[in-house]
C-alpha cells in the first residue's frame, strides 16, 4: 500500500517524465562494452591518420558502431541512448565513407573527426555507466 | 565584433559545453585558414559538432532519468522501511 502512495505521489509530480525514469532501461553490459570498444579503437587508430594503416581500423570503428546503434534499437525504453548511439554512428559514418572513395583523406580531417568521436562516445559511456542496475 | 573574437568569448563561457563547442569550432576555422582541411570536410565537421551537441542533450535526459530512477527506488525502500 505505502508503495502505491509512493508511486503515485512520484506520478502526480510530473507524470509521463517520471514514468519513463522508473521504466527505464537498466544498465546494460554489452551496451556499455560497445562504447568503450568504440573509444578505445579511436584511441588506436588516431596515431596513424595519414597513413595506409588508417583504412581498415575506419572500417573497424564503423562496425563497431553499427553493431552498438543496432543494439541498442530495439531495448524498450532506451530512447536517449538510441539517439546517442543514432547520431554517433551518423559522425562515424561520415569518416568511412572518405575512406572509401578515391580522394586521399587529410591527416588534419582525420585527427579531428576521431577527436570528436572520442569526446562523443566518452560523454556516452560515463552517461550509459550511470544508468540503474 | 567579428567571428573570432566571439568564439573567443565563448571559449571562457561558463557553461562546460558551450565552451567546450567554441574551442572546437575555433579548431576548425584555424584548420581551414591554413588550409588543412577542405570547404567540404570543415562543413561536414560543423555538422558533426550539432550532432555531439544532440548526444550532449542525450546524454543529461538519461543522467536525469537514471537519477529520477535511483530516488525513486530509495524512497521505495524507504517507505518499506516505515
């Protein structure tokens, strides 16, 4: 009963937004190794932008974050991270389809699409780690 | 007051992210005045910095879900405490 209360006074606070927090997908372990694989490729391959080396690890980075945008999709009640992982893969995307035409990628555009691929997926791996157990 | 002064002034903004998003975009301009990057690759980097803009806005709506969460199971305890 006092549980009941407990609930309803939280839904009479602010109704749908709290609903959607208590419902919330919980923390999820291979969601959040997806982040962190993704992270930690960037940090692999930044040293070698510029290089021949450079195109396999792109093509890596893109799976990576097609298998997290797809894995996350279809958690119910998982809409922050689907948009976080929808837009990453969108700005992961960009960088392999340069790798995949004819013109030579810049070491300068490279260094700076993988800084910004690192500083998004790290915004999302400390925020997915925060998510309830 | 031209570009570079404002981005700048927002380089010492107090708000982290607003800040955070003026040194990258200033990074870019410097890139593209000295030609390290291309037209289409400095667009396509701006469009990227609205997209880390949206995962930001993502990122707190979850950090205040999974707050609203947490408070609502402790007073959940709480009250089977009582």
């Amino acid at each position: 009963m006092k549980k009941v209360l407990v609930l309803g006074m939280a839904f009479a606070l602010s109704g749908c937004a709290i609903y959607d927090a208590i419902t919330m997908a919980k923390f999820d372990n291979h969601e959040y190794a997806l982040v962190n694989d993704i992270r930690s490729s960037v940090v692999v391959a930044r040293p070698r932008c510029g290089t021949s080396e450079e195109k396999p690890l792109v093509q890596q980075l893109y799976v990576q974050s097609l298998t997290l945008k797809n894995y996350s999709q279809y958690i119910p009640k998982n809409n922050p991270t689907i948009k976080m992982t929808s837009e990453l893969h969108e700005i992961i995307q960009g960088l392999h389809d340069k790798y995949q035409g004819q013109e030579p990628v810049s070491a300068a555009y490279c260094n700076l699409k993988l800084n910004l691929i690192e500083k998004n997926a790290e915004v999302m791996q400390r925020s997915i780690g925060g998510k309830p157990r | 007051m031209n570009l570079d002064q404002l981005l700048r002034e927002l380089n010492d903004h107090p708000d982290d992210a607003v800040a955070n998003w003026a040194a990258d975009a200033h990074e870019l301009q410097t890139q593209l005045k000295s030609n390290a990057i291309s037209l289409a690759e400095y667009k396509e980097l701006l469009q990227d910095l609205l997209r880390g803009q949206e995962i930001i806005k993502s990122a707190n709506d979850l950090d205040t879900q999974s707050a609203i969460n947490q408070a609502t199971h402790g007073l959940l305890a709480l009250a089977s405490l009582a």
